[in-house]
C-alpha cells in the first residue's frame, strides 16, 4: 500500500583582554585537546555505496496491493467538489530527507523521514511501516538517512541507523499495520556522518515533536519523496479528523488533502510554523499505510504513545520487536 537544505583586532584591544581575562588563554587549549570530529567509517562506507546511480534507481518500499487500493479509492479520495491543493517539486529543506535500503534481493529501497530535535542531535521521524523490518537485531542492509537528498545529491553526507536504534511500537507489531494502523509511526536513532557530525549538528537545525495538539492544524506544509523521483514534494494545506470506515484499520487519524504524494512519500512529515522553525504533527502513515490515492493522505494521531515511543529513543531504551 502507498507511503505503501570577524574584523581584525587591534593589538592594544587584545592586550587588554588577555590581562583582564587570562583565563581565556585556556579555552583553545581545551578545544584543541577535543580535537576535530572524526570521520565515522560506516558512513564512510555507505556513502561510497550510494551512489548516485544507486540512490535514483531505489524504488519506493510500498508494496500496494492494486486491487485493495482500487476498491478502497471509492472511499478514500477526495469528496464530491473538495479543494485538493496542488503539490511542487522543489530542492528540498534540511530537515527532510529519505531513507536508503537494500531489501533482500539487493533491490534499493526509500521511504521518507524528517529530522526531529532530540537531546543527542541524532533522530529521525518516519513511519513504522518503512522501518519495522529493522527492529531488535534485523540486519541494517546498508540502512541511512540522507537529509535534502536531491538530483543524487547528499548535500549534508550519509547518516547510517545505529544497531539496535529503530523504535516502532510493540502494538504495530502485534496487530499489524491494519488493525495496528493507528500506530504506524517509528523513529530511527543515527550515527554521525561521513566527517563525524551528528545530524542536527550537520543539518543547522531540527523540527519540534509536537504531540497532544488536537487533528485540526493550518497551515500544513507536507513533504515527500515521491520513488523514483530526483526531488521532493512540497504542498501546503490542512489537516482535518478522519474516523475510519474500515473496520480492518480502525482509529482516528489525520486527515490532509495534497495532489500527486503517492508511493514514496511515507514518512514524510506534515509541518506547522513554530517559533524558530518548524514543529511535525504528523506523518503520512497509518490509516491504509498513508492513504490509497494521491490526493488523499492520512497520518496517526501524536498523542501519548508517540510521546513515550520518542521518550524510548531519546532514552536509549531497548526496542521493540516481533514477538516471534
């Protein structure tokens, strides 16, 4: 299913501060003895591996079930006479980007993500359908997050997912991602970059997790990576609640209606103004894995659960998992 960017000092000045504040004379001694971040030999090796050629070709990881989606579109998709704003291809922001995967047959695979601010400077927001096959010991298949990835660019490098640093709520695993919709979200803990920055610290920046904020929110500035394509979507819009009709995914869920955010675009994130940037409030994912046509979009609602599973990673606690 879809979803299955100082003048020179005069002597006489620095003469005077040295004799009133010799202890600043100890401050480059200590960042010297810091040192330069060091280059993170995992990144190193996944930004080698992809390529650009590598990075165009990956295909979105949904994997739509056409018939389930055709007799679902008659109730999924936009309402008689309803405004569905338009979407823009555009060079993408830094706090949005996309994953990069192998699956198993060595096939790439992507799925969206956006930087969420953490105390460790190192989280990413996506949904739970595109990670789950990550949790606990799953392998990493070259697994990494690459913010305002574009035209094959990495403008900010190669950050890979950590071992054992994939949260998904035990209940999607247990229910599912259709009787588990309503949990669709995960976040994944990465490791500094190619050059030993972590990905706030790298990126300039983060949006704020914002949880407990009601389904109502505008405006909405929505970004995806639709597959296939060398840039991102952007549309603004508004979110509104939607109660499912499908007794398969129960649940309530956030509803937003943007042109063309089809396979690709899980995990991107919905966005709201906030002070100094930008907050999420949610994600394409949930109620039929994000939606089932291209105009419409769904996330999970940010309630408590979203809270503690980001309290779980920012912690360090141990992961959920399949019970089997």
């Amino acid at each position: 299913m879809r979803r299955l960017f100082r003048p020179r000092a005069v002597k006489g000045a620095l003469a005077i501060a040295a004799a009133l504040l010799p202890c600043a004379w100890f401050a480059p001694l200590a960042s010297a003895h810091a040192g330069p971040p060091r280059p993170n030999p995992v990144a190193e090796r996944l930004d080698a591996y992809w390529t650009a050629d590598r990075l165009v070709a990956a295909l979105p990881s949904d994997t739509a079930d056409d018939d389930a989606q055709t007799v679902s579109a008659k109730v999924d998709g936009p309402r008689p006479g309803e405004y569905v704003p338009p979407s823009r291809s555009f060079d993408g922001m830094p706090q949005a980007g996309t994953f990069f995967w192998t699956d198993p047959t060595g096939t790439g695979r992507t799925c969206s993500g956006s930087v969420v601010h953490s105390p460790g400077h190192d989280l990413v927001l996506s949904a739970g359908h595109c990670l789950r096959s990550y949790s606990g010991s799953s392998p990493r298949r070259n697994l990494a997050f690459v913010p305002q990835y574009h035209d094959g660019l990495k403008p900010f490098g190669v950050f890979p997912v950590r071992s054992n640093g994939v949260y998904v709520p035990q209940q999607y695993y247990d229910l599912g991602e259709d009787a588990g919709a309503e949990y669709d979200v995960g976040f994944a803990v990465t490791e500094a970059n190619q050059n030993g920055l972590s990905l706030e610290d790298a990126t300039g920046g983060s949006v704020r997790l914002l949880t407990g904020t009601g389904y109502r929110h505008a405006p909405v500035r929505m970004i995806g990576y639709p597959g296939g394509a060398e840039k991102p979507l952007e549309c603004w819009s508004w979110t509104t609640r939607w109660d499912s009709d499908d007794p398969a995914d129960p649940g309530s869920y956030l509803r937003i209606a943007c042109k063309a955010f089809v396979d690709g675009t899980s995990g991107g994130p919905m966005l709201v103004p906030w002070s100094g940037g930008w907050a999420v409030v949610g994600i394409i994912g949930g109620y039929h894995t994000g939606g089932n046509t291209p105009e419409i979009s769904y996330s999970a609602y940010f309630g408590d659960k979203v809270r503690s599973l980001y309290d779980d990673a920012v912690s360090g606690a141990p992961p959920a998992g399949p019970s089997s």
